[in-house]
C-alpha cells in the first residue's frame, strides 16, 4: 500500500527429514542439457576482441530460440519432476501462501484503505473503511477479477485528497506497463478517463479532484525504436478530458534516461518534482499547487538525495547532502537554498540512518534504520525528541501512515520468524497498539535469528543475518542458503518470507548479508559498492559464504547461493570467481552480460550504477566482472537453476538464455545446469500467486536435491 498517496519523504510442516543424505550421493538421473549452437561473433571493444558465441539467443522473437527455450523448460521438468517429496513441498508452499492477511491501513481524509489476501487467490484485494479502521470493509478493487488466469496486475495506487477517487495502473503479463484508470470510490463506478504508457506512474492531484499532474512515457512509433521506455515527461490531466490533448507541464529532459516525478505535500496546496538522472543524487523545485508558472529550485546539482514536506509554512527536507546517513533541515520556502538550510535533527551516529520522514499531528515521526533493523523514534516539531516506539523484536517496518492533522499513525511490522503485524500508534497518549497480525501455520519461538559479522577482502567489517531452527547443532553439516543483493542503495533488513518455512523445517539454514552496494548504513556503504567498486560487493558475499564455513554453519558441498536481478548479477559474478566454494547456484532474473546490458529494456537507467562499455574506462571494469564473459571452458561449476521470464522489461530474459547456454555448453561435470524460462510473467511485481507457487517449488526441489536434503524416487 506504499503507492496510494505518492511523494510522501522517504523515499520484503514439522521437520520431517531427521537425515540428511550426503550431496554427493543425490545421483544425476536427467538426460543432458539441450544442445546450443554457437556463431562466430567477435566484437572489438575499445581494441579488446570480446567473443559472443551465443548472441544469437538475444532474438526473442526467433522461432528457434522459442524452440530452444521450450526444450530446456522440458529438461528443467525432467530434472524436478524426479522427486516424490515435490507433492509436499507443494503442499507445504501452498498452505504457508493461504495465510490471511492485512496491509496496514493507509489514511487519506477519513478513509482507512488496506490490503486483503486470503485463500490461494492470486492477488490481494483493496478494501476501504469509512471513518475508523475498525469500520466494515467493502471491496474497492479485486485484481483478481482482471483476468481468468490471474496475470493482469495491479501496479501502483493513488488517493485523491479529499478520498473519493482512486487512480489506478493494470498491466498484463508481469510487464509492468501500466494503463491508467479512474474509479469512484463511493459510486464504484470508474470514470471514462483511460490513460495508456503510464509506468511507474507519479501522480500529484489538485486538492479539488479534478485534475492531477502524472508522467507518461512516449507511445511506440513517437520515438525510435527502443526508446518507448525513456522520455518520461510530465503532464496535467483535467477529469473527461482526452488525454492525448493533456498539455505538457515538463518535458526539457536533461537526457532521455532522466526520471521525473511529481508529487503533493501533506496538506495538497505544494506540489514537488524531482529530477535524475543518478540512483544517489536528485534536483527538487517546488512551487504552490495549482500554479501555472515554472517550478522553482530547492536544490540542484548537489551531491545526494533530497525529498521534502511542506507543512503551516515551513519546509521540512530529508537529505544526505554533507550528511551520508541523512539528517532533518528547515527552510523557509521564500529562502528554500541549501545555504539557508538549518538542520533540525543531525545525522544520526555510525550504523544508523534515518529512512523517512512524516508530518503527523504537528510531530514528526522518523523512520530508523540501525545495523540493518528498523526503528521508529518521535520528535516534536521542534526537533526534541519525544519518544521511541517500541518494536517487538530486531525487524523491518513498512510504510508508515498517518495524516498531518491526525493523532494516530499505522504501520506493518515483521522479521524472519516474526509473522507480519500491523500497529497503530497514538500520538496523543502514546500507546502502541496491534490491530491485527498474519495468520499462519508457523510458531515463531521455534527459531532463532542471530546477526553476526565477518571480515571482507579489503578488512571492512559486513553484518550477516542467520536464520534456523533452535538446536542446531553447528557442526559444519547443515545445508545453507546464503541471500544478497548489494545495488542501488537497497537495504536487506529482516521481513518475513513465508516460503523459507519449507527450507527451515528441513533442517536449513539461512543468511542474509548486508553488502556493500545497498543501503544499510547510508550513501558511504551504496558508494563503496557500485561503478568501478562494484568488485566490493563480490567479495563482501564470497567473505559471508567463507564466515558461514568457518563459523561451523555449513561446508562447501553444503552451501547454496541466490540472489535475482542484481542480486542475480551477484549470484553470477560469484559462481565463476569462486566456483569451488558453492554447491548450488539459484540465479533469478539475471543481468549477467555486463557489456551489451544497456542496449536492452530499460537497462539505461542503471548507467549510473554500473556504467556503461561504450566508455572505454568504464568497459575496462565491466569486462573485468561480467559473469557472461568469464564463463572458462572445462571448470565445474556449481548446481545452477537460472530463472527468468519472458515478459520481463527490466531484465531482458537474453542474460539467463546465454549464460546458461555457455556454462551448460563449456562447464566440466555432472552438476546440473537448468534454465526455467515462465511464460506470461515478467521480473516479479504482480505475479499471480499460482505462478510464484510454482516457482517456488522448483527452486526448493532444486536447492534441496543439491544439497542432500531429499533425493529422487526409487523409481528413477
């Protein structure tokens, strides 16, 4: 539910195996991989011969590689299909995903709105109540009613001011292209305007409700080829309007690749927009709503991130400008230059970061972020400190939502044994109180979780989260399943994954590392792990695998890695720097062919993250990772299922096609290597829950065969 009001400031069975069977003895019973033919492609690049032996998989449309797609699909099915305890596994999944649930309520002039999931359906459905969260609820949008077969989604939400429509994104196949709607939300009848290329939509209404500032991408055929997903502008809708008329508001795009959004302050009379075209810096104006001038500058050109509120006339900007882990300033918005600026609440010390801020009841309400869990802390608007609320347990808050001129605040709370809770906070008496929790077949006091550090390559010190059930015995024998990400200024911090139950109860472990790359301890850690130090994160998770070893969890022949999208370039850069440290690789939605990325989806916008082989420096530390082009013929490497889709418009699916083919066609040894490719789905967002069921079960299957966990039947 963080998308139904946009731009707010700030910016996831009992144990019934008691023996495991060594890895090693899971013989191989499946045919070999489908053959892949090869062409003679050799590029030069800044003078260096880069081979591409398997370009030819990077024409999707090609009835031969649809063909070849569909045979390795089958042979994925010959591999997971041999196992009796599959049916468990599924049932197991199954039950753990009927879990009923809510999302915290959002509020937005008197109506509490929320989340619903119950059942094996394949969407949540969006509730309203009216005047109280503890009010009936009626049905205010059913995805599961878009399509027969679940894979239209809903993508993103937002609230009119005054809480009678709701803007709405659907998009088919998993491929996040969305088409706008408008709904009443007291008549339920949806209004004649439909707006098409609205991605990722950013929405900022005039406090009247009838007309709105959102962004729109260009339609195929207005640009070249491939640029559909670029040129995002921004325009004003006005209600029965015809939108191809809407009158452009900000189109004087600095380059095709920068992101613009727009979005309202609390009290819906400012509008703000930011500009980028950098994951860790931003420009924001400002300017009164419904103003027809140009936006005016609060900052521009600095070196981080600024977001801002508005409240009874006083700017309040959460930045990391001169502060990495961010602080609280004030300005006056006739002054709003950072020269003027005046910090509020300073930068917090070392390990914490300060994640969001809100304007509730005149308090401002801050959002924490210490060694990688969440804390909430309370200040007055002056910045005295008022209270702290006090959380269950080492965990992950989601949003927190709250009206400006209300008492009371709602937020989700979870961690890795801790089933998702929803809070409400009262800001007058300040009692915390739980409004409702998940319900769901696991007893959380049957596990433990212990953050733990180890020691990097370069000396950094990287916490690491791990996860098992109570007793285990650290003898080096358990089979582990290590998770990262380390991108985009993304944190790892404990939530609750209800699949991990199936691995758990078998007697799994598993960790999670806090990398370099992400976010945990602000703009420093994100810097230290991308562009040319992208190496860094790397070596942060082949640290974590080594510490998870010598601190008596696993061995080798038991220890498993996954990550997907840039976890799944993590995943991929690993398993051919370190080959002989992992038994088994889950690699999902993966960029791995760091030299040719850009030129496919969307992949532009992440120049600023891993830069770009068209510059000769920058290709010099691309081509000295890229997982695709260090795949060494006659190595064994580790078990791997790479996982992908082919409606997916982040990550072209071509990464997982060729790096499967190579190490499946150049690779020594018996170790499997799988390539599941899922049809009408794309990089995860809106994937009904039949299809991530599915998925999930394979990956289980697989990650529990390779390291002895369960074995085929006796029939095979």
């Amino acid at each position: 539910m963080e998308n139904l009001r946009t731009g707010r400031l700030g910016t996831g069975v009992g144990l019934i195996v008691t023996l495991l069977v060594s890895p090693m003895s899971a013989q191989r019973a499946t045919a070999a991989p489908p053959a892949t033919r090869t062409v003679n492609q050799v590029d030069v690049l800044h003078g260096v011969k880069v081979a591409d032996p398997y370009r030819w998989l990077e024409n999707e449309t090609d009835p031969e590689v649809t063909a070849w797609v569909e045979a390795q699909n089958a042979h994925v099915r010959s591999y997971v299909d041999r196992f009796a305890e599959r049916t468990a596994i599924a049932s197991r999944l199954e039950k753990l995903n009927s879990a009923v649930s809510d999302s915290a309520p959002s509020v937005v002039n008197g109506r509490y709105f929320f989340n619903h999931h119950e059942g094996l359906k394949n969407h949540s459905v969006l509730y309203v109540r009216e005047g109280s969260h503890t009010a009936e609820a009626r049905v205010l949008l059913d995805p599961n009613t878009f399509s027969e077969d679940g894979t239209v989604a809903l993508d993103w939400t937002s609230i009119s001011p005054d809480g009678k429509l709701i803007a709405y994104g659907k998009s088919a196949s998993g491929d996040e292209k969305s088409t706008l709607y408008i709904k009443n939300i007291t008549t339920g009848e949806h209004l004649p305007d439909v707006i098409p290329h609205t991605r990722y939509c950013g929405i900022a209404w005039r406090a009247d409700a009838r007309s709105f500032l959102y962004t729109r991408y260009p339609a195929p055929g207005s640009v070249p080829a491939g640029d559909e997903s670029y040129h995002r502008k921004v325009y004003e809708h006005r209600l029965g309007n015809d939108w191809q008329k809407d009158p452009l508001v900000v189109g004087d795009l600095s380059t095709k690749e920068e992101m613009l959004n727009p979005y309202t302050n609390s009290t819906d009379d400012w509008v703000f927009l930011s500009r980028s075209v950098d994951w860790a810096k931003n420009d924001l104006y400002f300017k009164p709503a419904g103003d027809s001038g140009p936006f005016r500058p609060i900052a521009v050109g600095l070196d981080g991130q600024v977001s801002a509120d508005l409240i009874e006339g006083k700017l309040f900007i959460r930045t990391n400008v001169d502060a990495p882990r961010y602080r609280i300033v004030t300005a006056d918005p006739k002054e709003p230059a950072p020269r003027h600026w005046q910090t509020l609440i300073p930068q917090p010390a070392r390990g914490s970061v300060i994640t969001s801020l809100s304007v509730i009841d005149r308090n401002l309400v801050v959002s924490m972020r210490e060694n990688a869990h969440s804390r909430i802390v309370i200040y007055d608007i002056e910045g005295k400190l008022i209270d702290e609320v006090k959380l269950p347990t080492l965990g992950s808050i989601g949003g927190i939502y709250g009206e400006w001129d209300s008492r009371e605040f709602f937020f989700s709370f979870s961690s890795f044994a801790y089933p998702p809770a929803n809070f409400r906070y009262d800001l007058r008496t300040r009692t915390l109180e739980c409004i409702g929790r998940m319900s769901i077949d696991v007893v959380p006091d049957r596990y433990e979780t212990k953050q733990v550090w180890y020691t990097s390559k370069d000396g950094t010190k990287v916490p690491m989260f791990v996860v098992h059930k109570k007793g285990l015995k650290l003898d080096g024998r358990n089979p582990t399943l290590l998770y990262g990400y380390g991108g985009f200024d993304i944190s790892l911090t404990p939530r609750f994954r209800k699949d991990l139950f199936v691995w758990l109860d078998r007697g799994g472990v598993y960790a999670s590392a806090n990398l370099r790359g992400g976010g945990e301890f602000g703009k420093e850690w994100h810097l230290a792990g991308r562009r040319e130090k992208k190496q860094n994160v790397f070596d942060d998770f082949v640290a974590a695998a080594e510490a998870l070893i010598e601190f008596g969890y696993t061995d080798r022949d038991r220890l498993a890695i996954h990550g997907g999208s840039n976890g799944g370039l993590l995943v991929g850069a690993c398993m051919v720097q370190r080959p002989d440290l992992f038994r088994a690789v889950v690699c999902a939605v993966p960029l791995l062919d760091m030299l040719r990325y850009h030129h496919y989806s969307i992949a532009r916008l992440w120049i600023p993250e891993y830069g770009s082989a068209d510059n000769a420096e920058e290709f010099k530390w691309l081509h000295a990772y890229s997982p695709y082009h260090h795949v060494k013929k006659g190595v064994t490497y580790p078990a791997t299922l790479f996982m992908t889709a082919t409606s997916d418009s982040r990550v072209n699916p071509l990464h997982a096609w060729k790096m499967a083919a190579r190490v499946q066609s150049e690779g020594n040894g018996d170790r499997p290597i799988l390539l599941r490719t899922e049809s009408k789905a794309g990089h995860g967002a809106g994937k009904p829950l039949r299809k991530r069921i599915e998925a999930d079960v394979d990956r289980w299957v697989f990650l529990m065969s390779e390291l002895g966990i369960i074995t085929p039947s006796a029939t095979d």
